[in-house]
C-alpha cells in the first residue's frame, strides 16, 4: 500500500479510537454528577464534551510520552501502529458492551506493545519507560485517589452533620456541577493526547516528522474534535455501572469523588505521566464508598472492574499482535484486519440495542448490583 494512503488510514483509525475513547470515558467524568441527580443525562455528556474539547489544549507532555517513550519510533511502521490500534479499538467496544470501565489508555498501551513485539521483536518495547510512566501510576493512581476520597468524604459529612438536609444537598449539587466541569478538562487534557502521541508517532514513523517532535496544531485539533464528539454520544453502559454500580452515590460523594480525580489527572498529565481516567475515577468512587458510614459497596462489581484492568494490556496486546502480523502481508493483510474490526464493531452495536441504556433509564441499578447483597463500609 501507498504510505500516503497508509498513514491517511492509520490517522482516520486513530480518530476512530479517540471517539471510542471519549464514549467509553464520558463515565469517568459524569457518572456521580448523573447519579447524585446534580446534572441531567444529556446537559452532563454535552458540558463533558466542551471541556473535553477545551482540555485537548493545555499540555502535550503525554503526548511526547507516547510518541517517543513507550515503543522505537526507528524499528516500526504505519502499518504496525495501524494493527495496534485496531486491538485498542476492539478491547475499548468488547468492554463498553459489557459496561465494564476499563482503561482506553492501557488498551492503546497494550495494543502498541504488542503490535511493536510481534513486529519487531521485544528490543522495540521501552520496558523501562513503561514501567515508569504507565505500570506504576496504574497501581498507585487509583489507591491515591481512592484514599483522598475517603477522606474527603468523611471530612464532608462531619462538617454539614448539623446543617439542613436540603440546603446540603443543594450545595453540594452546585459543588459537583464545578467539579465534574474539572473532571471533564482534566480527562480532555489526559487522554486527547494519547491520540496526539499516536499520530505523531505515525507521522514519525513514515518520516513526515523528525523524531522527538511535539503534535502539530492540526493533530491536536483533530483528536479534540474526536474526542469531544465521542463524548457527546454518551457512553451509558458504563456510565450506569459507574454511578449506580459500585455504590449508592450521595451528592457530598459525589463532590469528593469528582474533586480527588480531578486533581490526580490534571497534576499526572502536566508530569507527563500517562494515567487511565477510568483507574482514577473508579478508585474515587470506590474511597467515596468507604468514607461514608453505612454506606455499601459491591464489592463484586469492583472485583470484576479490576479483573478487566489487569486483563486490558495483555489482551490488547494480544489482539494488537494478531493486527501487526496480518499489516505485515501487506495491503490484504492491512485491508482484512481493518474489515475484521469493523464487523466485530458492528455486531456488538446490534448487539447492544437488544438491551439498551439511555438517558431515560440511566440512574437504574444494573442487573448485578441489584441482584447482590453488598458488603457494608467499614470507615466510619
């Protein structure tokens, strides 16, 4: 295949996986808002959307992680990135149909991982960046933000024990509009890049670029655009598991869990270290559970949360893998991987629409949340 045409097609799935991306990750921002009741469904995923948008602007440091820390931008291809993303791409809509918030991140960590190995052998992996700047921030994000919730969170509750019921809830709805707002810019700021860093990488690649270079201004804008449109589409599924499946979400909560994944995600992006939202938020809202007195959390659904993270990488990998080696036959090889992940998509649409989640019946518990006895918190 011509490498014009090549890397035309890398960047037009690139911006596809943006899109999944933001539909996959509107959760993170706007789950606890949605459940608390302190935004409507729709007004939540249009207001992400703009700030997700907004955010794509504040910092490249992420993007310069991806495009030249993680794999050799000197020992692969426009076509091996192209299988990368496809295993990205499927792993993202595999675990959007099931309601899963799994990492977008570390399926576009995964994917890339594997297609480089397969590709080009192991020395084409940087572990040690990996490591560095992905493995350890995935351990260490969620317990940080986990343990600032609960605290948040408790500290929340002492000091409005005695105000009016109604006045607190109010605040705090007001309070959660700001935050989820900062949540929003953070996760536009975080995750936008990625995309950035593979289309750089791309563009590197086939020498279009020299190595080492920030994202242009175009590759900026287009993978904000992407990521605000995939956005507003509203990724339900994940955003009911979210909200009302770990745990019952009160607006003080609500307010704490927003405000401790905000301030995790903006500082880490500015540091350069790529962190998942869907790990920060979702420790959030677990710490929220637990700093709460009798409050619940399911602790089934958490379980099967972190199953889903330890699973992403090498899964995406995996998949990634099987893409680089069908690219490296060349433009049949590049066509049919490409028709093979837009069939898959497909089906898991349909699929889908057989139960859907909408606006209307978001704030409804999931079948597994309503169907398990919760463990009780035990911070008190």
């Amino acid at each position: 295949m011509d490498i014009g045409l090549l890397v035309i097609a890398v960047i037009a799935t690139a911006l596809i996986f943006d899109f999944t991306n933001g539909f996959h990750d509107t959760a993170n921002a706007m789950a606890t808002s949605i459940a608390t009741g302190a935004l409507r469904p729709k007004v939540a995923v249009a207001l992400s959307a703009v700030l997700n948008l907004a955010g794509a602007f504040l910092s490249v440091q992420v993007a310069k992680t991806i495009s030249s820390g993680i794999v050799s931008d000197t020992m692969i291809t426009p076509a091996v990135i192209f299988g990368g993303l496809l295993g990205a791409i499927i792993w993202n809509l595999l675990t959007w149909f099931l309601g899963l918030p799994s990492s977008s991140s570390h399926a576009l960590f995964g994917g890339l991982i594997g297609a480089a190995w397969i590709a080009a052998g192991p020395t084409a992996v940087n572990f040690g960046k990996i490591v560095e700047k992905i493995l350890v921030p995935a351990v260490a994000s969620p317990l940080i933000a986990g343990i600032v919730a609960m605290i948040a969170t408790w500290i929340s509750y002492r000091m409005t024990r005695n105000a009016d019921p109604e006045t607190n809830k109010k605040g705090f709805r007001y309070g959660q509009t700001v935050t989820a707002c900062l949540v929003s810019l953070a996760h536009g700021t975080g995750d936008a890049q990625k995309t950035m860093g593979v289309i750089t990488l791309t563009l590197v690649t086939a020498g279009m670029l020299p190595s080492g270079s920030i994202p242009p201004l175009w590759v900026i804008l287009s993978a904000a655009v992407a990521m605000a449109l995939g956005t507003y589409a509203g990724g339900w599924r994940i955003i009911r598991t979210m909200g009302k499946g770990i745990t019952e979400i009160e607006s003080p909560q609500g307010f704490a869990a927003e405000t401790s994944a905000a301030t995790t995600l903006l500082l880490s992006s500015h540091l350069g270290f790529a962190l998942s939202s869907t790990h920060v938020v979702s420790g959030s809202v677990v710490g929220v559970g637990l700093g709460r007195r009798l409050s619940e959390v399911r602790w089934s659904v958490a379980g099967q949360m972190v199953l889903a993270w330890g699973l992403t990488l090498p899964a995406a990998a995996a998949v990634g893998a099987g893409g680089a080696a069908l690219t490296s036959l060349g433009t049949p090889g590049v066509i049919g991987a490409g028709a093979f992940a837009a069939i898959l998509g497909a089906g898991l649409y349909l699929a889908s629409r057989r139960n859907p989640v909408t606006p209307n019946n978001i704030n409804e518990e999931p079948a597994a949340g309503r169907s398990e006895k919760p463990a009780a918190a035990v911070a008190s």
